[in-house]
C-alpha cells in the first residue's frame, strides 16, 4: 500500500492511505497457536486485504508515524504506525491523537471530575489536564498499532 505524507510534526507524521489497488496475502486456514505447539497444517487457502480488515471508515482513516516513547506502557512504540480513525467517537480509556495547543499528541483519554486528561502511558511524562486556555481537539481514534516486533 502506498502512503501519502500530509503532514509532518515533532510527534506524529500523517499520511493517507492509498485504496486504488488492493493488497491480498494469503491467510493460513488455521489459527496459530500462541500456548504450546499445534499439529502443522501447511497450506494456505484464505485471502486477506488489509485495507478492508483495518479500515472500517476509509474516508476518515489516516496513518501516523509515532516519535517518541510517552505511550510505551500502552504498546505504542517510536516508529509504530498507527490506524486513526476520525469517524470513532472518543469515550473514556480511548487511546487518541489529539491536537493540542498547535501540536498533535497521542495520549489515552481520562475523563475526571476535575476535566478531561490526556493520559501517557510511561512513568517519565505526566498527565495533561486540559483547560479553557488550551486550542483542544480530539482529532481521531487509534484504532490500530502497527509495531515491529523487537
């Protein structure tokens, strides 16, 4: 699939995706057993689009490149690539990419009696405490992280 950079910032890069062509790869027939090793089956005879299993609302889905480590708790690392998508409702817990203050961020979403939080996920950040004063948007819903393994 190829990406289209829109915009580029000290945390996030957004890119669009690109749904002109589709992207099938073979999907084995079984599960794949993460405990302890089942009897082999090779063969593959499913097909998957992961344009159609990712993006349930196209024309609001935008990719972004992580930089940075405040969400590393959460399973977000630098260099993942995440699924946002902007036709999500944001609720409580929501991991969101947020624009805050002319910057993007992606926190989790804490809703307090106090106001609403933007929540990191690793002890070396604290929590932002959203005011009047701040120019806040909550831009789009993680939906998906893309990660390498390490």
């Amino acid at each position: 699939m190829r990406l289209s950079k829109i915009h580029a910032g000290p945390v996030l890069d957004f890119f669009t995706p690109d749904f002109t062509m589709q992207l099938e790869l073979p999907l084995a027939g079984t599960a794949i057993a993460a405990g302890f090793p089942s009897p082999a089956e090779e063969y593959l005879d499913l097909a998957l689009d992961l344009n159609k299993e990712l993006i349930k609302h196209p024309a609001a889905t935008f990719y972004a490149r992580v930089k940075g480590g405040s969400m590393v708790d959460a399973g977000i690392q630098d260099g993942d690539l995440l699924v946002i998508d902007k036709a999500l409702e944001p609720r409580e817990g929501a991991i969101a990419v947020c624009y805050l203050d002319g910057e993007f961020t992606v926190k989790r979403l804490a809703v307090r009696e106090e106001g609403v939080y933007l929540m990191p996920a690793n002890d070396e950040f604290r929590p932002i405490r959203i005011t009047e004063e701040n120019d806040f948007l909550v831009w789009g819903i993680v939906a998906y992280v893309i990660h390498k393994p390490g």
